[in-house]
C-alpha cells in the first residue's frame, strides 16, 4: 500500500442506510493477501439499473456483460472484485464471468440479467474465479445496510483511501437519498465513466429517465477529468434506484420534479470524479483547468484536456515552476482553433500573458507562491468564440513510475 495521498478527504463521509441496498465485503485471495477483495450488493426486487462503460476497444468480458444486463434496466446483484481485471482473456474471461453470474443469480433466486459483475486489476491474467463463486454464499450471509466505507475498501487497487460522497434530494416532497462509492487511481482519462464507480437511490425513477441522468451527469464529471490520458479497459459506472423513498414515480428525465434530484446526482458525481483525481497515483497538487473563448464547448474540452494531459504540464507543476510556455504549447497542439495573438492566460488569478504575448511587467513572484500551493488554478482564453469548459487533472511525480513500474510485483 502506498503513502496516503496528502490530497485525500479528512475522512470517509457519514452515509446513511439506502433503503432497498445491503452491502457486503469479503476477502477471497483473487490477487491480495490480508485484506477484502470482493463487493456485493444486492438490491430490493424491483431496482432499476442505468450504466456508461468505457469505450476501449479492448474492454473487459465483466464490461461486456454489463452492457448486456443494463438494457434490461433491472438489478438485483452487483458483484466486484478487485486485483484482478478479466481483461484480455478472450472466451477464457467470457466464462468466468459467466460461472459468476450463474452462482450470483442461483444465491439470490434472480435472472442472470439482473446481476451485474465488475473486475478490476491486472490486465491480461485468467480470473480464478473459482475463489469467487465459492465465497459468494458467504460474503451473502454477511449483507447488511450501511457498510458503505468496507464496500468502498474492498474495491480498491492502487487506491491510498477510499472513496464515498452522498447526497439528499427533494422530489415533491419527499426526500431522497442518494450514495455513491468509487475507485481508481491510475489508467485515468474516462471516456463514458471512471474506473469503477456505483451509485445508489431509494428516488422511484424509471430505468430509462436515470440512465438520460446518468449520461448527462457523466459528461459533466467524469469525463471531465484524468491522471495520465490512459483509457481503462473496465470503465463502469452504474446507478441503482430501489424506488423505495415513497415519491410518485417519475419516467421522464426532463419531469421538472426531478430538478433538485439532478443537482444532487450531478454533484455527487463531481465529487466522487474529483476524489479520484486527488487520488492519483503519485498525484501531490489538484488542478483545474478553465478554458474559454473556443469555437465551442466541445473544441474547449478538447482543448482543456490537452493542457490537462501534457506531460510538460504536469511535470511543470509538479515542480512548481511557473512555466505558462508549456500551457502554449499544450493549447497548440490540440487541434482545435485557437488565436495565438490573442491568447491569454491566468495562473492562480494572475494574468501571466494577454494578447498573443507576456503582459508587460509581468513578476512571476504571485504566481510562484500560488504553484507552492495544493490547488492550482489555470484559465486559458483562446480567443475565437464563446465555448468554454472546465476539466481537472494533477500533477505527474516520479512517485507514479515507481508505483506502476512494480504494479505487477
């Protein structure tokens, strides 16, 4: 286990009971020695189900078949394991998942289609899923409600904390809750998710209106933030809702009753994306990275996230050097339009260069003391249009080569 990130939470935030949701962790020896490895979670009959996975092209078989299990829009067992990822293991991998599902379904008296599986782990190694399928019976017999920082535990790789956020919501009246555990550290640039991440409600909302939510919401969070530009084959995010809470039921994203229920959800998101970036691997300083006046949002996120993913960049900040000509760069080669002479850029508040060039007079003294800090901040005006975004990042230390080149040792 790694050094505590110094960007980690004070602590594991107090989450309450999810009615419909019970939770258990469990050690099975897939990979670790010494501490929990296996997730489950089983949901009330009636639960609904809205996932986005990754778009890698080499994604997992447990990826694979949760696509599959989420058109159904029903759940009733999530079953995760971590030191392993089932990835790259061609019909070997698809079999494994298989046998799990078939045990999972045969435990809790369900479909096949309502359980869904997560691995994740080493990529290209055979799953012993043996150690899961028999551990499932009893990690069951320990479901109980409210072990949300065991669940959050039990998932973890080369993650130093575990990683939770909650939220309440109003929907005609009525209140709601909302839980949400995540994990990942490293290969972190989501295209559709993150690592793993699952959310959980006790809101009456329709399969089809949470996974409109879930997409929209998504984009806002965890597609809007990275480590080190690399794809997960495992991306999954799923979200869960027991229809428990006692609302009257709501099949329509866009049903005006569901505003307060969306802010919450959008921001429970953002707050489990951003955990994940303070949590990067060798990660010392959180970065967020404003871009504005670009021919759109979508050419500013792209270019937010080539500032985000330079190497330069980030090495520069670890460093703590002030070093705004490498944001240039980054903004350059991005591909989208950008005009160089009226470029502009802030570091921590403080305009550093305006108009294509450095601002006359410029002392960097300001800007030094805030690249000391934990929290860096960068805006970057391209100066072509009215598109603006926002993504986060962290620096890249020579922590994060020793911590993945050993990963496998």
């Amino acid at each position: 286990m790694t050094a505590l990130s110094p960007l980690a939470p004070a602590s594991f935030p107090d989450m309450p009971v999810i009615d419909g949701v019970r939770l258990a962790s469990h050690a099975c020896g897939v990979r670790y020695a010494g501490r929990t490895d296996l997730l489950l979670v089983e949901l009330d009959p009636g639960s609904r189900a809205a996932g986005v996975f990754t778009r890698s092209l080499t994604a997992s078989a447990p990826v694979e078949w949760c696509r599959t299990a989420v058109a159904t829009g029903r759940a009733r067992l999530l079953v995760v394991n971590s030191g392993n990822a089932n990835a790259f293991t061609g019909s070997v991998g698809i079999a494994s998942v298989q046998r799990t599902v078939d045990k999972a379904a045969e435990i809790a008296g369900c479909a096949p289609t309502e359980i869904y599986v997560s691995s994740t782990g080493t990529i290209g190694v055979r799953l012993p899923d043996e150690k899961i399928t028999s551990a499932l019976a009893d990690a069951y017999a320990k479901l109980t409600p409210g072990a949300w920082q065991d669940a959050a535990k039990a998932i973890m790789t080369t993650d130093t904390y575990p990683k939770g956020a909650t939220r309440t919501a109003i929907i005609d009246g009525v209140t709601v809750r909302i839980n949400g555990i995540a994990k990942g550290s490293g290969m972190i640039a989501p295209d559709m998710a993150t690592m793993l991440s699952y959310v959980f409600t006790d809101a009456d909302i329709s399969a089809e209106a949470l996974q409109a939510l879930l997409k929209a919401g998504t984009d806002r969070s965890f597609n809007c933030i990275t480590v080190d530009s690399d794809t997960s084959t495992s991306d999954t995010l799923l979200l869960f809702a027991t229809a428990k809470a006692g609302n009257s039921p709501i099949t329509d994203a866009a049903d005006r009753r569901l505003a307060d229920f969306k802010a919450k959800l959008f921001d429970l998101l953002l707050d489990l994306a951003h955990q994940v970036v303070k949590d990067g691997e060798g990660a010392s300083k959180f970065v967020s990275i404003k871009v504005g006046g670009a021919a759109s949002a979508r050419a500013a996120h792209v270019i937010g996230m080539a500032i985000a993913n330079s190497p330069l960049v980030k090495t520069a900040i670890a460093g703590e050097d002030a070093n705004w000509g490498r944001v240039v760069m980054a903004v350059g080669k991005s591909g989208e339009k950008a005009n160089r002479d009226k470029l502009s850029i802030r570091i921590g508040g403080v305009l550093v260069a305006d108009q294509g060039e450095v601002v006359p007079g410029y002392d960097e003294t300001p800007v030094a003391a805030h690249m000391k800090g934990q929290t860096i901040e960068i805006e970057v005006d391209v100066g072509v249009g009215r598109g603006k975004a926002q993504v986060w990042t962290c620096d890249l230390t020579h922590a994060y080569i020793d911590i993945n080149g050993s990963y496998r040792t």
